[in-house]
C-alpha cells in the first residue's frame, strides 16, 4: 500500500508534468511564432497563445496542488532540501505560494500593461520619443511596486522582484559584487581606450557569405557539444533558445552578411544555453530536478562558452584554419593574431547588444542602478533619460545623442521585466568563477580546445551544474563548486589577463 | 435582452471556436512533427499530442454541447439549414451525436489498435510480411463493424462509416458511378496499352536541382492562386497539407533530383487543397460554415489544379519557359509537345501514389471493393492479399510479387481508416464534372491558362465551392453547380479527350 504522502507525490508530480507538456506546446507555438509562421497568421496565433495562458494559469493556481503540498510539507519526502524529492516540494511550494500571494487583479493589470507597455516602447523607438513612453514606464514600476509589496520581502523592495529570475538572491549581494566590478572595471575600460594599440576591425566586415557562416556556425555549435539530434538551429529577428521538450532544444540566429560576429557568437552563445538545456536530467522533465536553476547560471553557460571558449585563441587555434577556408577572400591574408585582436575589439558604446565582453557589465550596472531607483521612486521618469546619459558619461564616457539608443534601447522594462537585468552581470560573473576552479580541476584548459576536446569541460559542467537541476541554489552552487561565494575577481583577472597582453597594458 | 436561444448560440459558438483553437496547436505539433521536429525528440511528442487529444476530446463531449443543442434544435436559428447558423447547429449535432453513440471502451480500443496496427504494418512492410499484420488487420475490421454497428445505417454497414469521411454519402450511389467508371476505364486502359505511341518519359528522370526545382514550385503553386502570405511550403517525407488557422495553411514536399514529377505536381496537389483552405470564410474559422465539406471535395480541388490544370498543355504553354530556364540541361532540347505527353504517359502500375490520372481510380476501386468485403465478414482475412492480386490482374493486367507492393502499401487500413479511399476517386469524379461546367460558366479555360490567368478559374472555385463552408453537402453542391447528380461521364470524357490524340486512339 502506498502510504498518503506517497500517493500526494505521485499526484502532484503527474499534474506538475502534465502542465509542462502543455507550457512546451505554448513554447512550440511561440518558437514557430518567431521562426515559421506565415505574416498573416500573426493575430490568430496570439489568440491560441492567449487560449494556452489562461488554460496553463488554470492549472498552475489549481486548488489540489495546495492541498497536495500540504499533506507533503513534514512528510519524509521533503526532509533533504537538496534531493529530487526535497527539491520537488520545496520548489513547488515556493512557486504556489508566490502564485497566491499575487491578487488576480494586479496579475492581470501587469499583464495587460506589459502588452500596451511593450507596443508604445516598439511606436516610441521608432520615432525616437520617450515621452509617449513615459506613462506606460510609470504604470509598469507603479504595479511593479504593488507586486513586490504583495509577495513581501525583508531588506529591501528589489529582492522581491529578483527573486523571480535569480531565486534566493539578494539585491545587496548583487550590489555589493557590481560595485567591486565597477570599480575594477571602470579604469580598466579607461586604459584601453588611451591604448594606441587597436585592432584592425574592418576584418569582420568583409563580404561573409550566408550559407557558409551558417555551416561554420554549426560546426562550432557541434564541436562544444550543442547536440543536433537533439535540437535545431533556424533564423530568427531576436535570437533565442527555447526548449519544447527534454530532447527538443531550439537555438536561433540572424546572419549579416557583412559581419562575421552576430550570427557566429550569437551561435556559439544560444549553444551554451542549449547545451544547460539538453544536460538537465531528462527523466525530471517539467519538475524543478529538471529544470534551469536561475537565469544568471543559464547566462553563465551561455556566456562561458561564447565569450570564455569562443573568444580564446586556444578556440581559433582550432577552428581558424576552417574559417579561412570557408572565407578565403575575407580572411584568407588575415592572420590568426589579427582575427584573435578584432574578435576582442573593447570600446566604449552605447547599445548593449552590441557591447564587447569588458564594457558589458557597465550597461548591465546602469540598468540595476536605475531601477533601484525608479523602484524606490526615487527619481521622477521624465528624468530617467537624463539619468541614463549621465551614467552612460561617468561609466563609459560617451553620451546618447537619441533615446532610441539611449533609455529606449531595451524591451525588458516595457514588458513588465524589472530586475532581470542584473542575472545578464551576474552570468558574466559565474562563468568566470566556474571557469577558473575547472581550470583546476581539469587542468589547463587552452591546450584542450586546441586540439577541438571540449569534451571535458563540458563533462565538467554537466556534473557540477546542469544534472543538479533545482536542487540547489545559484548561490549554494557557487559556494559548493568553488568553495567560495560569488565574486568579481575572476571576471576582471580573466579580462586583465586577455586584454592587457592584446592592448599592452601595465 | 438576448433570448435564450442566441446565449445558447453565442455560447456553443464560443466553446467550439475555442477547441478549435487547441485542435490547432495540435495540428501545429503535428505539422512540427513531419517537418521539424529533431530526431530524438519523437517520444515526448507523440506524448504530448496524446495529452491534447485526451483535452480536445473531453472538450468535444463536454454535456454543455448537448444542452446548447436542445434548446437550438427548434429555434429560428436552426430554420434555414443552409445559411451559416443553421449550418453551425446542423453540423454540431450531427458531430456530436456520433460521438455520444461510440462507447468510450471502443473509442479508445480503436486507437490502441491503430497505433499497434501502424507499427506492425510498418514492420510487415519493410519484411514483405503479410502474416505477421494479419491478425492487426482481423482486429481493426472487427473493431470497424463494432463502430458501424454503433453508429447505426440504414441500407449497408458501410454507409456508417463511408459518412465520417464524405458526410450524407451512400455506399450504393458511389458502387454505381465507380461501376460505371470501371467499364469505361478497363478499355480505356487496355486500348492505351496497345498503342504502338509512348512517350519519352526519360525526359522526366534527368537532373533536376533540388533549388530550381523548389523555386519553380513555389511559382506554380503562386500562379495558381496559392498564398505564401497565408502559407507555407517546406520539406517531410509524406507531403501533405494542413491548417493551422484561418490565414496559416501549409503545404509540403519531397523532391528527388532525378525525377520532375514527384515534386512539382506534389506541390501544385497540395496547393489545390491550400488553395481550398485559404478560400473558406475566416469568419467562421473553426466552425461548420467555415470548414471543408468533405475529403471528396477537398480532393477535387487538389486534383484539379493538379491534373486538370497542371497537365494541361495550356499550362505549360504559359510556364515551360520558365521550366526550360530552371532545368536548361534536362530539358533545353526538348519540345513542349515532347514533355507534354511525357507527363500524361499511362501505364499500368502496382503502387496508387505513383499511378497516373487513368489508372489511378482502378487502384481506388480495388481497394472501396475488397474493403466492402472485408467490412461484410465476406473474405477471410488470410485470402486478401489474393484477391487484391487477382483485382489488379483483372482490371490493370498486372500482378503484384510482393504484398508490400501489393496489400501492403497503403497506411489507410492499419490507422483504423475504412470507407476513406473512395473519396479520391470522387475527387477525381467531382474535379471534372466542376471543371465542365466552370467552361460553360467562363468559356473556354485553355487560353485563360496559356497567358497565365488562373484568378477567373479560382475565383469560380471560391464563389460556388470555397465560401459555403459546410452549407451544403458534397452532393447537395454537385446538383447545385452542374444541375444533374454525381456522373463519371465527365472524367471519362476528360481523360479520353486528352489521351486518344496523345496515343493515336479512335
């Protein structure tokens, strides 16, 4: 005989997994929505996706999975917070109660202004005017301030919000790290630039030819082990990786034809997410054991492997010979040395997407300042773009001349995400600390990738992150992996060590 | 105030547009499945897709229905059976009554047989293994007579099944035209076989690139009316074309470079069928009045711009330029007149899919007339791959070696479906008979196609046919276009006046 609390476990893992097959037909309409759907067909498929929301609400918030918790709560099943039954009830809990915490009123005020929000930032960009924006951005931090007032915090208001991207984290944690980076970084970023020492940059601007970018970009993705059998890669306006199954994980890419670095570290960075995605443990599917701890550890992956392996001239040791033969006109007289120097071109710029691997983390910085600070109401949103630019001077020393490419570059705030800026840093942060303690582990690293064995680190990170699914925190992760808790030494060494040699540096 | 009547309406109306919309996500999975899906990821997606038919079948029996239904049987809105409200009531009873009489224990013991039948079928295939499908075949028939018996008939068993596919049709009425078809087909045939006139259908096995040959699909599927704007075309194994909202249609291909045909006149089939779909009113997407008549009627449109325009020599007065240019090593040297009789050759053949336009209806007939048998108890099992031999000795004059290209070769019966097959030869049937009378409507179409007019034709097809949905039944809209009942003259007619002058027949 099955004892209650066994039989509750079994009930609520099936509704929890059966609410997964139905969330991954909302991710397969939604891949297909970016990658295939005919123009017409746009409306109708927001009508379905609209239909799959409220069905998937509807079962997320139903009655029996509070019950169900409740007969678990003191049951043996989830006395180990970090095995996979531990992790079941603790996460689901966690999930169920924030659910309820949130009034049905204020959730869909949220998400009625996320979609009026995000259609007047698409007009307002366009048209360069942050004021038709301005109402909108009010309202959004306004329900925002409601929504963590509704789930609660301790210290400070942000942790709230937080919590839904990093789970457990602390804004004074994050804050504490970026300020060390900061001011690391900012000098950093300032010696280069007085560097007479540059890269030769026009190199990834000759004619790069489509089909053979894609067929490159597909051996990269292959060679640091992004399985095919397991996923695909198509054309999309916004990259993105997006999972429809344990075995079905979908990366995206755009091709420019006279740029050789979108498509192929966009590439290699939607492969770092895919390859989190296709090592989480299959068989825990749909359950936190298998899924995604945080987005700062998904962007860990996604930016070690791009930027850590990509950007190595350990990796181009590699893979250059196959580039030059892919592109004989573009890069056939380019020297391994030169390509290595463009690929890690740092400068001062204004757009984020764009940003170099250094200057990165300031805009990520300026983002998680001003929206403690929109948060906390503490500066009045016709002032946000001013603020904006003024940080944009004292932290890279340049200044937008539009708002367009200023306050209302990113998508995030209009669509209700405030507080999901600081994981893209955090990200950056863990990749570096993780690469760092494999280094000693599995010893030098650099060798490896250029005899094209990727294997082992991959290994590595399958067994210390990605097969632990849920079971423990970002945080804990840090600690257990490294020994240490999370800090911005590794970064700023690793891009010191890079960079100083590349720009002769002191 | 609304009556109670028009609630009952709006809120059926309501239910049933909103299971459409999950029944599109499931088509959508589908269409993934055959076209996208990455190799290891079938398992989770047929897991899926059973989740959602369990959903989409709760949603279809739901006892709301049957109470909406019996306070609209005798409102005014059910009066007219032909205008869009009175379709919707028409249509939803009839579905749903044939619900209510299959037992859910039959219900789901035919679905279990025909995933067990379709592998086993697939198994026995592939070994040319009749004995080891034979029992699976035994059961499915079985289970066939259960359902018809279930869902009750008046003159012949399979009549109950014959509705499911071309709904209001009669077993006997179809045993007559087809009857009819074959006694003037058999001659037809056999005199065509004596002819001492072939064609060079070498022409047709040179080299074909896969890109011209996808990128003159795309122009004959365009000419003849399909939208790309509305639809997509891309690559799977066994083509075909589905729907996945009212401005989403997608066709699909196989191309094999060493053969013209398969491709091209696959592509102008499916887009006959898109052209169907993309033609019904979006207003009603989802409900009776804006969904197909029958597969019968779908079947006419694809073969319509398949054969009848497709393998005209008018078409190919307006498009062989361009083909010539797409292909100027296969078919520079060779004439119109050359290619046209090769893509009208006729020969006997052992397999339906690759039968030309004369032949193929006998491959249908062998096949309505051993499933009638078989339905009627009336031919052990163990004796079919017999008599399927001995039918295509006598009406083609040519004798399978193998069962798997002979009983073997078709999915239909291992995935439960009986009383399907003679819907493509009522396409066939229906195809010509509109055709005649779109000539009388239009004047003659032959010069239309050679200067590439194909709007007046499709605009024919749309005003008599596309926009009534279901409002009338496949028979009632064969009275009503041509004024006379259902006739195989037409076809017969067709085919002898494009093949006597090809062949040299009086």
């Amino acid at each position: 005989m099955k004892k209650d609390h066994e039989t509750a476990f079994d009930d609520l893992c099936r509704h929890t997994r059966e609410t997964a097959l139905l969330a991954a037909a909302e991710s397969a309409l939604a891949w297909d929505e970016r990658t295939m759907l005919p123009p017409a067909a746009a409306e109708f498929r927001s009508e379905q996706l609209t239909l799959l929301a409220g069905m998937l609400h509807a079962r997320r918030t139903d009655k029996r999975i509070g019950e169900w918790l409740a007969i678990l709560g003191d049951s043996p099943l989830a006395a180990n917070l970090h095995d996979p039954s531990g992790t079941v009830i603790r996460e689901l809990q966690r999930q169920y109660e924030r659910r309820l915490k949130l009034p049905q009123s204020l959730v869909e005020e949220l998400a009625r202004t996320a979609s009026l929000g995000q259609h007047a930032w698409e007009q307002a960009r366009a048209k360069d005017d942050y004021g038709t924006f301005a109402p909108l951005l009010a309202k959004t931090f306004e329900l925002k301030r409601a929504e963590a007032d509704a789930l609660g915090y301790q210290a400070a208001r942000y942790d709230a919000l937080l919590d839904d991207y990093e789970p457990g984290e602390r804004t004074a944690n994050v804050a504490r790290v970026l300020a060390s980076l900061r001011e690391a970084l900012v000098p950093l970023v300032a010696e280069i630039a007085a560097s007479k020492k540059k890269p030769d940059i026009s190199i990834l601007q000759r004619e790069f030819s489509l089909p053979a970018q894609e067929t490159l970009a597909r051996r990269g993705a292959e060679a640091i082990g992004f399985s095919f059998e397991r996923g695909r890669l198509d054309v999309t306006a916004h990259p993105f990786c997006t999972t429809l199954g344990p075995k079905d994980c979908r990366i995206t890419t755009r091709y420019d034809e006279r740029f050789f670095s979108s498509a192929f570290f966009g590439v290699l960075h939607e492969a770092g997410h895919g390859i989190y995605e296709q090592g989480l443990p299959a068989e825990w599917y749909g359950l936190p054991p298998g899924e995604a701890v945080s987005l700062g550890i998904h962007e860990s992956q996604s930016r070690l492997w791009e930027n850590l392996v990509g950007r190595s001239r350990a990796f181009w040791q590699h893979l250059y010979p196959d580039a030059q033969k892919a592109f004989p006109a573009a890069l056939g007289q380019t020297t391994l040395e030169e390509f290595y120097f463009a690929i890690n071109d740092v400068r001062p710029s204004l757009v984020r997407v764009e940003a170099d691997e250094a200057t990165y983390n300031l805009h990520i910085l300026i983002r998680f300042e001003l929206e403690q600070a929109m948060l906390a109401d503490e500066i009045p949103i016709a002032d946000v773009p001013a603020a904006w630019n003024d940080k944009y001077e004292e932290y890279l020393g340049i200044r937008s001349h539009s708002d367009a490419d200023g306050v209302l570059q990113d998508v995030h705030w209009s669509a209700g995400l405030v507080g999901y800026f600081p994981t893209y840093a955090l990200g950056n942060l863990y990749a570096s600390q993780f690469f760092v303690q494999a280094e000693k582990d599995l010893g030098a690293l650099g060798p490896q990738f250029a005899r094209g064995e990727f294997a082992p680190l991959r290994e590595w990170l399958n067994k210390n992150i990605h097969q632990h699914g849920q079971c423990y925190s970002a945080s804990d992760l840090v600690q257990k992996i490294t020994g240490k808790p999370l800090s911005h030494d590794h970064l700023i060494a690793h891009l010191r060590g890079k960079l100083a040699p590349l720009y002769g540096l002191n």
